[in-house]
C-alpha cells in the first residue's frame, strides 16, 4: 500500500502542477490577445505613414491612431487590403501590403502608390526573418528610401545598378535579400496596379 501512495503522489502532483500552468496560460493569454492585436494593428499603421513620408514625431500612441482613422480608409479587396490617403478631402494616394519570400522567410511590408499609381511613393517592411547587420538591413530608411517617387514607367520597374539601367542600390553583402525584394516588388506591383484599376482604387484620366 505504501509502495502504491509512493508512485501515486507524484502523479498526482504533476497533473495539479499541469493543471495551474495551463490555467496561467489561458489566463495571461486572454489578458494579453487584445494588447498584442493592437500593437500589430499600430505596428501596421506607422508602416503606412512611413510609405508616404508622414512624420509621426512627438505622437502618443493614441494620438497615431487618431491621425490614421482621420487620414486613411481601409477597404477589403480578395486577398488584399487597400489604405487610400485623403487629405482636404482629396485622394493623395494608396497603399497596399506586398510580401513574398526572402533568404530565410517571408519578407511583408507595404507599398505606397500616386493616386494616378504612376510613382511609387515609399516603402517600409513589417517583418521579415532576414539577417541582422545583413539582410535585416532592409529596415534602414537609406535602403527604403531609394524607393520613394520613382516613376512606374518601365519593366522590370527596379533593378539593381550593377544591372542595365539600375535604379536602386543592393545592400552589400546581403545579394540575395537585395534580390528578394527586388523580385518581390517586381512581381507584386502589376498585380496590384491591375486590381486597383479594376477596382475603382485608380484616380487618373
């Protein structure tokens, strides 16, 4: 009987033990979904800014999410979804998340279009899984800011300048990140620029 008790103890312990920790999880879990939904929201709304060079500078958290629901309305389209920029009641543009396959992962971030989608008006990453000091340098605004106001007049519309007609520079030492979001852009933006045209997300002649 006290063999029994000996080997019946400790398994009952660690069901109780088992028992507490899943309940702690649960609980902090649930405390902390709705904290975690709105950072990524916020996350995803100083992305936008960043695409249309809106300086965000001496703003509380609270007062960003302000600015965006008074600057910017979100609309669902298939698979993607369309931010269009009004200011003085006129349309300065769209922006639309773009993503695709870089080195180690996938690379998400989004891109800002003219309201005519003739220039692409910035760009800015969200996540990705690249190289710190390396890839992950994708995340510098001298490598992201290349990109802002170049005429969609071309294709392939980026390249790289060690390439015939190079219009943005590769990051050094990081080749096959620079490619993937090259061939992200490249293979992303005639997509969009028809969806968007189809779609009524188009201001031009």
């Amino acid at each position: 009987m006290a063999k029994k008790k000996q080997i019946l103890f400790p398994v009952l312990f660690m069901v109780v033990l088992t028992a507490i920790f899943t309940f702690v999880l649960a609980t902090i879990n649930e405390v902390t979904t709705d904290i975690i939904s709105e950072q990524q929201e916020l996350s995803i709304q100083k992305s936008i800014f960043y695409t249309f060079n809106i300086s965000l500078e001496g703003l509380s958290d609270q007062e960003i999410q302000d600015k965006f629901e008074a600057s910017f309305e979100k609309t669902k389209v298939n698979d993607r979804t369309y931010y269009t920029y009004t200011k003085e009641n006129k349309v300065q543009g769209y922006a639309v998340q773009i993503s695709g396959k870089g080195l180690w992962g996938t690379i998400t971030g989004h891109v800002a279009f003219s309201p005519d989608h003739e220039k692409i008006l910035g760009l800015n990453f969200i996540s990705h899984s690249e190289t710190p000091g390396l890839g992950g340098r994708i995340d510098e605004d001298e490598f992201k800011d290349q990109f802002r106001s170049i005429t969609l007049d071309r294709e392939p519309y980026f390249s790289y300048g060690t390439d015939i007609g190079g219009n943005v520079d590769a990051i050094t030492g990081a080749t096959l990140t620079s490619l993937a979001v090259r061939d992200i852009l490249n293979g992303e933006i005639p997509k969009i620029l028809e969806e968007a045209k189809k779609e009524g997300f188009y201001e031009g002649n």
